[in-house]
C-alpha cells in the first residue's frame, strides 16, 4: 500500500518540486566531496600504470563520462515509457531534464577519449571503431530527442512523439557496453563489467569506483534541479506555484 | 611538485582532460540553476499579473 501511494505521490508536481528541492543539496554536497576526494586518489594515490604511465589517469574522468553518458540515456528512456504509459506529466518532466546531462557526460566520455587515444592509440579518432560509433550515436539519440521535442509547440505531443525515440535508441545502449567484444577493434575491452574479476588492481580501481558514485550523485542533484525547473515551466500558472513565489497568500 | 604537473610527459593530455570535464560539469551546474531561477523568476511575474487581476501582455510574460 506504501508503495502505491508514493507511486500517485511522485505524480504530484509539487510533491516532486519540493522532493527534488529538499534531495538537491545532499547530492550537490557528497557529490562536490566524492569528485574531489577521487581525483585526488586518481592523480596522486594511484600508481602509475605499467605500460601506460601517468597517461591512464585520464580514465578516472573517462569511464565515470561514458557510465553516466548511458545511465542518463536508461533514465531518460525509462521516464519517457513511464510517462507515455501512463500520461505522467512529471515522468516526461524528468526524462526532459536527464537529456542535456545525458548528451554533456557523452560528450565529455568521447572529448576525454579522444585526448587518451592521442597518445596511446595515435589518433584521437577512428571511424571504423565500433565503440567509438555507438557512443557517438548516444550523443546524436540525446541531440535528436531535444530537437525533436523543440520542433513541437504542443508540449503533449512533444512529450509522447520524443519517448518514441527516446525508447527505441534504448537498443544502442547494450551495442555501446558489447562493441568492445563484438567487434575487436582500437578501444580497449572491458575492465570492471566482466564477468570474471576486474582486470585492474585495487589502488587503481578505488579511486575510478569512487568517481564513478561521485559523478552519479552529481548527476541526481542536476537532475533534481532540473527537475524543478521544468516543473515550474509545466506549472508556471497554477496556484501552488504562485504560493511559492509569493504572488498570492495562503 | 613539479613532477605532479609534468605527468610522466602526458602532461598536456591529462590536464586538458581533467581541465574539458572541470568545465562542463561547471557549466551544467550554472545551467541547472539558471533554469531554476529564470522559471521561478517567471512565475512570480505571472502570480503577480494574475494577483493584479489584469492580462498580461506578451512582453510581459
């Protein structure tokens, strides 16, 4: 019962505006601790990497990128089925805001990759890459689906028409993640999403593990300010909303 | 010191990595909360009109 009455809770736009409101600066705070503490650990605890010497560090603002790039990509996409299911407003409103963060932590992973690649690969890109093309297609899935909603004034049908895409580019995500080991090209195959035991050693990996809880809980309290924002936007007139800014008493 | 910044030589790669995702979480954060206060910023423009009792015209809003 606890469940299905939070369930019509999180349909309410202002129980959503002040949840949001009241997370964000929990998130803002550990996420700010978490960034720094595991740069630190990645630039100056980690060890240098056998083969690649310092030049690996950039993996600690690489991996957590593409990680969040695709996580950002399941949240849009799964709000957006919400939402398109059953006509939640604020389902939409969250898959809205996810996608402006899903397309920068996409480009940030392509941008860092490039910079890595130049020195250990030679090139910043290859076309005939299979990781590089999926993820490259992220970005374009992100772009198209906020350019796709932009073409529309009827929000409603901005809303239903954009989680079409949003769902169907769902099926890039597990093609990114696989690439590596479908196709054997220049990026390198996985290091911690395997099946056996990661292939890195503790003092390496903690610093990228805590990176990667860093950059997530960045992405929360984006996602819940964002969030806030685009409620207001849906809710600009109603009496709640005028409550909040002071424009009509209690 | 010194041989922090120089990076083992990959200096220019690792610092222009750690210095591009600096700035875009930068920018994302300063983007989330103008959103938020240019929205916010409105709808006390609206709750006042409203409160006004009078249409507000497009300039306005």
């Amino acid at each position: 019962m606890g469940f299905v009455r939070w369930f019509h809770q999180l349909a309410s736009p202002p129980y959503v505006y002040r949840l949001a409101g009241r997370l964000a600066p929990w998130f803002a705070v550990s996420g700010v601790i978490l960034i720094a503490g595991g740069s630190y650990g990645g630039l100056v605890l980690a060890p240098p990497d056998y083969l690649q010497g310092d030049g690996y560090r950039i993996i600690y603002v690489h991996v957590p990128s593409a990680y969040l790039g695709m996580l950002a990509y399941m949240v849009m996409a799964t709000s957006a089925a919400v939402g398109f299911i059953w006509r939640m407003k604020m389902a939409h409103g969250l898959a809205v805001s996810a996608a402006p963060l899903g397309a920068s932590f996409t480009f940030l992973a392509l941008v860092t990759g490039g910079i890595w690649g130049k020195p250990m690969w030679g090139t910043y890109w290859q076309w005939a890459d299979a990781r590089l093309m999926s993820e490259l297609l992220l970005l374009f899935l992100f772009l198209g689906y906020m350019v796709l909603r932009a073409s529309f004034d009827d929000r409603e049908k901005a809303d239903r028409v954009s989680a079409i895409l949003a769902v169907v580019g769902v099926v890039n995500v597990p093609i990114i993640h696989y690439s590596v080991e479908w196709w054997s090209t220049l990026h390198q195959g996985p290091t911690i999403a395997r099946l056996d035991a990661p292939a890195i050693t503790m003092d390496m990996l903690a610093p990228l593990l805590v990176m990667i809880v860093g950059f997530t809980v960045l992405f929360a309290w984006l996602l819940c300010k964002r969030l806030q924002g685009e409620i207001l936007d849906r809710e600009g007139r109603a009496r709640w909303v005028a409550q909040l800014t002071g424009g009509v008493s209690a | 010191m010194t041989e922090f910044f120089l990076m083992g030589g990959y200096a220019a790669y690792v610092w222009s990595a750690y210095g591009i995702t600096l700035i875009v979480l930068m920018v994302n954060i300063w983007a989330a909360y103008r959103r938020h206060a240019g929205m916010l910023a409105r709808a006390g423009r609206e709750g006042r009109l409203e409160a006004s009792g009078r249409q507000p015209t497009v300039r306005e809003i």
